[in-house]
C-alpha cells in the first residue's frame, strides 16, 4: 500500500491501466474457457433439440464454434501481448515522434500539430491492418473455409482489404482533421460542438452508407418484381413502415452468412435482403450454368455446401421482426443512448484533457497533441466504463430481440419465424448450447432455445 502511494501519479496510471487491460482479457479468457467446454463435452444432440436439428448439423456447428473458440482465444492473446509491448516499449511516442520527422520533411513543422496527427493517424492504422492481416487470412481461408463459409479467392480478398483501407482512410482523416480543429478552437466549450459535429458526421454516414459506400464492395440490385416484393411492400404499409426501395446485396461474393437490415432516416426507408437469404436468389443454391463454370475468377460458388435459405413467407417472418425493431422505436432508442454516451465521453474528455500526468503516463512529457489525448482518455482511461456499458447495452440488445419477436408474431408471423430461425442457425452453423455466463455476457440476440420457446405458443395455436 506504502509503495503504490510513493509512486508518482504517472506510473500510478499506467499501471492502473495495464491491470485492467489484462483483467478484462483473463476474464473474456475464462468465459471463453467456459464456453470451449460446452463444445467439447456436448457431442449430442440434447433432447430439446432432437424436433428442430439433425444430429450431422449439429456436429458441423459444434465443430466450427470449437474452431472459432480456439482461434479467438490465440488471436486475442495475440492482441492483448501486442499491445501491452507497445505501451511498455513506448510504442505511441515513438510513432509520434515519426509523424513529426515524417511531416516536418514534408514541410510541416511542429506547429502543425493536425497534419502530424494524421500521419500517426494513417501510420497506426496502417500498422493495425499489417499486423491483423495474417489472422484475418487464416480466418478467412482456413476456419470459414474448411467449414464451407468462404467464398472468395485470395486476389479478390487483398483487392477486398485495399479497398477498405482506401475508403476508411478517405473517411477517416478529414472527419480527425476537422474535429481536431474544432476541439482547439472551440474554446471553453469545445466539448458541445465536437459533440455535435460526431453526431452530424454519424448520421450523415448511416445515410450514405448504402447507397454510396456499401455498393463499393457489393452489387446491389433491386429486387425484382413479383410476389416477394408485393408481400414486402403490403407488409410496410400495414404498419405505416415508409419503404422506397428493396434491394438484393450480393453477399453470396465472400461469404455463405445470411443477413437483412433496413436503413435510412424519415420517409425515406431501405430494406436490403442478402442473396444468402433468400431461397430463390442465392447463388449458393444454383448449379453453374454450361459454360459459366471459371468465367468469373473472383468468387467460387460452392455448390457441394448448398445453402437452404429461407422461403418467402419466411422472409416475410425475418423482415416483420427487422420492422418490429422501427415500430417499436429501438433505432431512436440506441440512437439516442449512443448519444448520451458521447456527449458523456466529450464532457469528460473536457475536464481531463488538461491533466499532464495523463500524457506523462504514456511517454508525452513535454507536449499534450489533441489526438494522443483522444486516444489516452477515450481508449485507455474509459476503458472500466465501456466495459459496463457495454455489458449493460447487450443486456437491452437482448430484450430488444425479444420484443422484436413477439412483433412479428402479433403480426401473424410466429409459425415462419419459428422455422426461418431454425434454418438460419443452420446455415449458419450456430451451435445452440450455451454457457449461461458466456451468454449472459456476449450474446446480443437471445439463445436460439429461449426465442423458439417465446414463439411456440403463439406457433401452435
């Protein structure tokens, strides 16, 4: 106790935040335990389960969660090693440092703090992708690939990662460099108007997201005309839902996963379908027609792992509950906690950002850059809070599902969904057997069980 009092704030701090950092990673190291245990020792399908899954099905999905479990576990000690050098080798300075020489022989001198910032910026994220990259291809071309999910080759995934890094970089650096300038010349305050632009910045990109960033990746079409999309569309007016448009996103490109989202602000409603979804569209589900078979080099359709997708009427039953989430108004909800959260964050931000010991503690002993603040206060300093908050948001995600499900089943969709749930965790090989802890604190959706036995009732009347 007499030595921790002896030691300067500075160290005080650093070491504070270590022991936490590794705190939180023994104790995601012991859920996860937990949960690898669960697919080690549950080798049959348990009785609840016999109605709604096959007994090769279920070993696919325990295999390919064992796998999952055994990779995230090595990479995230990975991850928790790297950083914990970087901070004790004094790796943030010494990249500080860089992006000064960097940007001074680029004519820029210290005086020109943002335009350093954005060289550590582009640097540290460029050395993130480096490092990340061989577990993102062994992710990719080994787990999901033994296990039937990929469905890319290795150009299109390194033209695929290119591209991201392009795109978030075009995002990224001007949105810094504005808000760094507004954090020095905002004045007492500062902290109302960051606030305020990330908020402008965040829904200006949920607006243009699809339409503009996601089709960079992905075609999107729309979905034809015929008795899906009329059921779609008698479906949003029921419930006053503003749909413009239906697309059909090409997902099938990379991955086998299923997916469906709404997006837009007002009247002016999107519904994108992922190709994997839908029974009828899925390229997964179609043999190669004759002389198409290595026309096209950047993906590989596995038809020997065909996916079921679901019918219409049960993507009907999946829409109803992505709707069920606009009527019963989680969006504006999570909006809104989201941005609680951040003004909380800037507030607080504000009255830290002038403690030096803070810098002192990661290695800026002479100077305090707005961007290594940022990062200090927001990434390390928060860090106990984020866990909480993160916790706590789970928790309501969960209950938002719930609520979600019991929508679509006020909407007389409770015998699809019951069955579109069913094949949904097969396709995507989720393992339907949980470690209460593990769950309690990871799953965001409710386990599969609890959400058919909510809907069973209602399926059977």
């Amino acid at each position: 106790m007499g030595l921790a009092v002896q030691l300067p704030a500075e160290k005080r701090i650093f070491s504070s935040v270590l022991l936490f950092s590794w705190a939180v990673y023994l104790w995601e190291a012991f859920l996860a335990h937990r949960q690898r245990r669960v697919y080690r020792t549950t080798t049959h399908v348990p009785w609840e389960l016999g109605q709604i899954m096959d007994s090769e099905t279920f070993e696919k999905s325990r295999l390919y969660q064992l796998d999952k479990s055994t990779f995230s576990f090595w990479s995230g000690l990975y991850s928790e090693l790297e950083g914990t050098m970087i901070l004790i080798c004094g790796g943030i300075p010494f990249l500080w440092n860089l992006s000064g020489q960097i940007s001074g022989r680029a004519g820029f001198g210290p005086e020109y703090e943002i335009v350093q910032s954005l060289v550590f910026l582009l640097l540290a994220t460029l050395f993130s992708a480096l490092t990340g990259l061989p577990w993102s291809l062994y992710n990719t071309f080994v787990i999901e690939e033994k296990h039937g999910f990929n469905q890319q080759t290795l150009g299109f995934f390194f033209k695929d990662a290119i591209k991201k890094f392009i795109v978030t970089q075009c995002i990224l650096l001007p949105v810094t460099s504005l808000l760094l300038y507004i954090i020095k010349i905002g004045g007492d305050y500062f902290f109302i108007y960051a606030w305020l632009f990330t908020l402008v910045v965040s829904l200006v990109l949920v607006t243009i997201y699809a339409d503009y960033i996601a089709p960079l990746f992905d075609k999107f079409i729309p979905l034809p005309e015929g008795e899906l999309k009329q059921q779609i569309e008698v479906m949003a007016k029921s419930i006053d839902f503003p749909l413009t448009k239906v697309y059909v996103v090409e997902g099938s490109k990379r991955s086998s996963h299923s997916n469906a989202y709404f997006y837009g602000f007002f009247k002016n409603k999107r519904i994108v379908l992922f190709d994997t979804l839908l029974e009828d569209y899925s390229a997964l589900n179609k043999e190669p027609a004759e002389g198409e078979e290595g026309e096209n080099e950047e993906t590989k359709s596995k038809t020997k792992n065909k996916k079921q997708g679901c019918k219409n009427e049960e993507v009907l039953a999946v829409l109803g509950h992505e709707l069920g989430h606009w009527k019963l108004g989680h969006t504006i909800k999570n909006i809104i906690i989201s941005q609680m959260n951040s003004f909380l964050c800037f507030f607080l931000f504000a009255v830290l950002i002038g403690r030096k010991e803070l810098f002192a503690a990661f290695g800026f002993y002479e100077t305090q850059p707005t961007l290594i603040g940022l990062m200090i206060i927001f990434q390390f300093i928060f860090s106990p809070y984020n866990e909480i908050l993160s916790f706590c948001l789970t928790v309501l995600s969960r209950r938002f599902e719930f609520q979600a499900d019991a929508f679509a089943k006020e909407l007389g969709k409770a015998k699809d969904l019951y069955s579109a749930l069913i094949k949904l965790n097969k396709d995507n090989l989720g393992f339907p057997v949980s470690d209460w802890i593990f769950s309690m604190w990871h799953y965001s959706h409710p386990p599969l069980l609890e959400r058919l036995q909510a809907l069973k009732d209602a399926k059977q009347e």
